[in-house]
C-alpha cells in the first residue's frame, strides 16, 4: 500500500455515499488503503447544535487519523462538513495531503477554515448555494491550492466522476 486514505462524508450524508464511494474507488485503483467514518449519530445531535456534534466528529477523525499517521503516509478527504473536519485535523497530525469537496469557509460560530500547509485539492461548484465559491477561491489562492471550480451546486452531484478524478490526481502526484 502506498498510504492511507480517510473519506469523511458531509453533514447528513454516510459512508456510503456517492462521491466518497468513487473517492475509495480512485484510492484502492492507486493502491491505497481507505475507510469511510461514520458520522450519522453525532450529525443527528441536533441539540448540541444546528450541525450536530461537529467537536466529536473533530475528535473521532483525529483518533483515526493519528492511528493511521503511525502506520504511514495519510491523505484525508471530505465533503462539506468533512472537508471541513479533514482540514482542521490535518492541523493536527502529520498528512501527506488534503481532498476537500464544497469546503465551508465560514462556519457559523465555528473558526474559520483552516489546514496544514500540505498539497490541497479542491473541488467546489460554481453555483454552489451554501458555500460561495468567490469565498472557496479567495481561500485557496494564498496556499497555491489545486481549484477545479464546476457548474454544479453544493451537493456536487453532476461531478462525481470529476471529483474522483481529481482525488486520484492528487494521489498520484503525492
């Protein structure tokens, strides 16, 4: 194996969903190793907050990630709220790179978007309805950070193949 991928899913999406299924697809073709967390039980604890229990999802990505940065290379990956959890961690634990689909920017109460100074691939929606992507270019343009911006809304759902594809780029070039 080349190294080890974790592919966090959106908020109220799961493990199996669509674009982080191609993502584990992409990853075992290139010879990595992956798995899928499941958030669903702390993305329903609506009353911690509108979003659920962003500080466990936090916390049960950086144990997983801190287990797999033992063992060897680590590249994490989400959507939305994932991508979000995934750049917060890899502030944390060492990462050989970051795959953040529709990254929220801004987050409410919670800080602002922030990730380790690795290679960061970025796929976002032109039309995207929570997330402008004036904010996600304004973002990625001061850390060089690989921007494949698309006619599609948040749920990049036109684009999954173009998400996968862009994953497996950054894969390959790590």
């Amino acid at each position: 194996m080349r190294g080890h991928c974790i592919l966090s899913h959106g908020f109220e999406s799961g493990p199996d969903a669509t674009k982080v299924t191609a993502l584990a697809e992409a990853a075992e073709r290139l010879g990595w190793s992956h798995e899928r967390p499941d958030y669903t039980d702390l993305d329903a604890r609506r009353e911690v907050s509108e979003l659920g229990d962003v500080p466990a999802r936090v916390q049960r990505l950086l144990a997983l990630a801190q287990a797999a940065a033992a063992r060897g290379p680590l590249v994490l990956a989400g959507s939305s709220l994932g991508a979000w959890i995934s750049a917060r961690v890899s502030l944390q634990v060492p990462v050989a790179g970051l795959f953040l689909m529709a990254p929220p920017v801004r987050m409410g109460e919670a800080p602002p978007l922030e990730a380790a100074r690795v290679p960061v691939s970025i796929i976002h929606g032109w039309h995207d309805e929570l997330i402008p992507a004036s904010e996600v270019i304004a973002w990625a343009q001061p850390r060089s950070a690989r921007l494949l911006l698309v006619d599609d809304s948040h749920r990049l759902a036109a684009h999954v193949a173009d998400s996968a594809e862009s994953f497996a780029r950054l894969l390959a070039a790590l």
